[in-house]
C-alpha cells in the first residue's frame, strides 16, 4: 500500500509539473518581445540608410507597434524625395500620383471648417476651376503632428503636380491666361490651407523653410498670411524652430512682415537663419524685422543673408555682434555693402569659424583699425564678381596675414592673383583643402608644387572659370555659380 500511494504521488507531481510547464511555455509563446520605441526608430533608419525607403511601407503591416514606430519616420518630411534636383520651381514628380495621395491625406486632416472653406473656394459646381479636392474621411494618424521639416517650395511643388499636370492646353491666348490665374489662385488657396495646418499642428517641425529655386518670378505665388492664424495655436509651433530660411520669394505684399514678426515673437531656439531677398525690396521696415530675429534668439549658430545695400548691413552685424557674439560660428554674406560701422564690426566676431565673403563691396572703408589677429578661422571663402577687385584684394591678404595660421580650408578665385601666392604659402602653413578658380591653371600648379614643402595641401582643386555672363553686362544680385559654391 505505501508502496502505490508513493507511485500515485509521484504520478501526480509529474503531471502537475507537466501542466505548469505547459502553461508557462504558453505565456512565454503569447508573449512578445517588444523593443523600446527608440530603439526601433533607430532599427528602421538604419535600414533606409543601407536600403530604400520604400521598404519601410512593408513593415507597416507587420504589427500595430511597429506601424506606431514607423510611421514617424515616414512623415516627418514626406516631401524630400517626390522630386528630382533641378533648378527649376516646377519640376514634375517622378510620380505624381504620389504627390496627389499625399495632398489628399493632408487635406483630410484639415478641421471641419477649413476643408469646408476651402470646399468652397475650389468645388467645380461653384466655380469654373479644373480643380477637385478629396472628400473628407477620418485618417488614422494625426500625421501633420509628425512633420520636422517644412520647404514651401516643396509643397507648391506638390500642389502644382498633383493637380495641374493634366490640365488641358489651350490655344486660346485668353484662356491660357484664364487657365494661369485660377491656377495661382487654386495653388495659393490650398498651401494657405496646408500651411495653416502645419503651423497649428506640426509640434515638431524644425526646419521652416520659405524658399523657391526660380528664376522666374512670375510663377512664384504669395506666401500665406498668418494673421488668419490663432496665435495661441501656432506658437507651440514656431517655438520649436530652429532653422528658419527665407530665399528666392518675390515679395508681392506685408505677408512676409507678418512671418518675419511672428517669428521674432515666439521663435526664440533658432541657430540658423538664411536670408536671400531681391535687393530692391529691401526697406527698413523687413531690416528691422530680421534683426529683431536676430536678438529674439537665445544662441545663434549661423547667418546668411543676401543682396543688403546703402547701410542696411549696419543694423544686421550691429544685432549680431551684441546678441551672438560669443556663439555665432558661420557666417556668409553675399552681394553686401560694408560701410565703416559694419566692416569695423566684423573683425569684432572673434568666434567666427566659417566666414564666407561673395562679390561684397566697400572695402576701402577699412582702416588701420580692422585688426583681425584674434580671428580663429577654420574656413574662408572670398570670391568677387569682379577681377579687378583691389579692395577685396587687400581684405583677403590683411586676413591671410593676420590670421591664415588657422586656416584648414581655403577658397578664393582671382581675387588673389599669382603674384600673391607666396602670401598663402607663408601665412597659412595649415591649409589642408585649397580651392581655387584660375584660368593660369598651369601656372599656379607649378606654383604650388614648386613650395610643397612649406605647406600641405591634401586637396588642391583649381578650376577653370566658365561663365556665360556678358563682360559689359552690369552686375546683378543673382551672382554665377561660381562666386557661391562651397567645398
């Protein structure tokens, strides 16, 4: 009897020990091992780095988690690559039903009353527009939230693909023109709506980008006026920026001074600001704006701007040296009139890394004064539109003097003709990378070659100049490629 109590016992303790084992290979099996949501991210962009992007839309389907880590990365700049690199403004998509997708997606994301708005301004039934928005539906992402960069060329791009590619030609020169305008009209209304969108919504964007890659200012639509805007809503938004760009657009109204002051209110974390506006639309009411931006900044980074004339440059370095003088590590100007104030200022940004100098004037207000010994530079650009240029000359040889020993990169262009290469070869023994643009390639070569063992250049890259600009032609704002570069 002790005997088969003991078997029934042992028995019973095998099957209960079977049961729980049973059971826990069941949890474990119904258990799955999840990543955190960072480390998943960093999975799928590693993944777009060694593969496509596409495939990711492969792994939205796998399950919802990993959708939820996906998604991001896809929306964060669903732009950049529906469009080929070209010149031109408007370039066709390489798939343009992707574009239309994309608009339709957004545009669903609007609230009630601005898709209906904008119903109304584009629905064919009311208006004689070749123009259909989407009907509304319930996406299930709020995916403007995940935007980090904004390019509105890069939207009026998609605009103009997804809905005028197919627009029908007509023969009729007033109907073209009739076809031109609703075209701008029908464009513009939609990107205000976007926009309105993006800045309300995108708690992430970084980059805010204004900017067009045209040539013709005829095609370029006015920007939108943020004053339909909540304030209270967009600046969660722009407090977030930091990067903001301002190239290439025809000023057509007081839109771009409503941005520019919206921006210097509740945009405080830029580190980078481009500015490339025509010459002749610069006044002191946009100078005063930017350099409001300019102080409004807590730690700013790098600068660029364009095309300032008269003493405009005074209020722009005057804001820079006493708000950004300590953080300010790149700058560049281009087509800039220096005038005694502000050419004293320069040498007073002693923290400056970057300083890149293309086709400026007013050199010969310098003076004795301008002592650029304390300049720490890692990289100088000079080019200059005119070769005959003696003031930018002597700009270039006081800062190759005085401080070419900390130069690792140096471009320059006929500015600094051969009898001067002696002066490079002196004063700045640290020179890794050198570009040069010269027509006496020979020359300079041998030059170089003959002085190998005074300086080391690990990349000597002189070019040939071409241009198609007339010798008799006046200089304008938009210089050739070749004065604008980098290496």
């Amino acid at each position: 009897m002790p005997t088969i109590c003991f078997i029934i016992k042992v028995i019973i303790n095998f099957y209960k020990h079977k049961t729980k084992e049973s059971k826990l290979n069941e949890k474990l099996h119904d258990r799955q091992i999840v990543l955190p949501s960072d480390c998943m991210q960093k999975i799928f962009k590693y993944t777009i780095q060694i593969s496509n992007k596409k495939n990711l839309f492969k792994l939205l389907l796998v399950n919802k988690y990993w959708c939820e880590n996906v998604i991001p990365i896809l929306w964060n700049n669903p732009f950049r690559d529906l469009f080929p690199p070209s010149i031109l403004r408007h370039t066709p998509s390489r798939d343009p039903r992707i574009c239309y997708n994309l608009l339709r997606t957004y545009i669903s994301c609007l609230d009630n009353d601005e898709y209906y708005l904008l119903f109304s301004k584009l629905n064919p039934s009311l208006h004689p527009f070749d123009m259909e928005i989407p009907n509304s539906f319930k996406t299930l992402y709020n995916y403007p939230n995940y935007l980090k960069e904004l390019s509105y060329s890069d939207l009026e791009n998609t605009i103009y693909t997804s809905f005028m590619i197919n627009l029908k030609n007509s023969n009729n020169s007033n109907s073209k023109n009739s076809n031109f305008q609703q075209e701008k009209y029908q464009a513009f209304s939609i990107a205000s709506a976007l926009c309105k969108l993006f800045l309300q919504n995108s708690t992430q964007l970084k980059f805010l980008l204004f900017n067009s890659s045209s040539t013709c200012n005829d095609s370029i639509m006015d920007i939108p006026n943020i004053k339909r805007y909540n304030n209270i809503t967009i600046k969660p938004v722009l407090s977030n920026i930091t990067k903001f760009q301002f190239k290439d657009i025809k000023i057509r109204s007081n839109n771009i001074l409503t941005l520019l002051n919206s921006i210097s209110i509740y945009s405080t974390k830029i580190n980078h600001l481009d500015f490339k506006i025509d010459s002749k639309d610069y006044n002191n009411d946009l100078i005063q704006s930017i350099s409001n931006i300019i102080t409004s900044q807590k730690q700013l980074f790098e600068f660029n701007i364009s095309n300032l004339k008269d003493n405009f440059s005074d209020s722009i370095l005057s804001s820079l040296f006493s708000h950004h003088k300590s953080t300010l590590f790149s700058l560049k100007l281009q087509n800039i009139h220096f005038t005694k104030l502000s050419l004293s200022i320069l040498p007073n940004l002693i923290n400056l890394k970057n300083l890149y100098l293309f086709n400026c004037n007013g050199f010969n207000n310098m003076d004795i004064t301008n002592d650029f010994r304390n300049f720490n530079l890692r990289r100088l650009q000079i080019f200059s539109e005119n070769d005959n240029d003696v003031e930018t000359r002597n700009l270039l040889l006081q800062l190759l003097k005085q401080s070419g020993s900390s130069l690792i990169q140096l471009g320059i262009d006929l500015v600094c003709n051969k009898e001067n290469i002696d002066i490079i070869l002196n004063y700045c023994p640290n020179i890794i990378v050198l570009f040069i643009m010269n027509n006496d390639l020979m020359e300079w070569r041998e030059k170089f070659n003959t002085h190998s063992k005074k300086v080391f250049i690990k990349n000597l890259n002189i070019k040939r100049i071409i241009t198609t600009k007339s010798t008799t032609s006046k200089p304008s704002n938009n210089n050739n490629n070749r004065y604008c570069k980098e290496f």
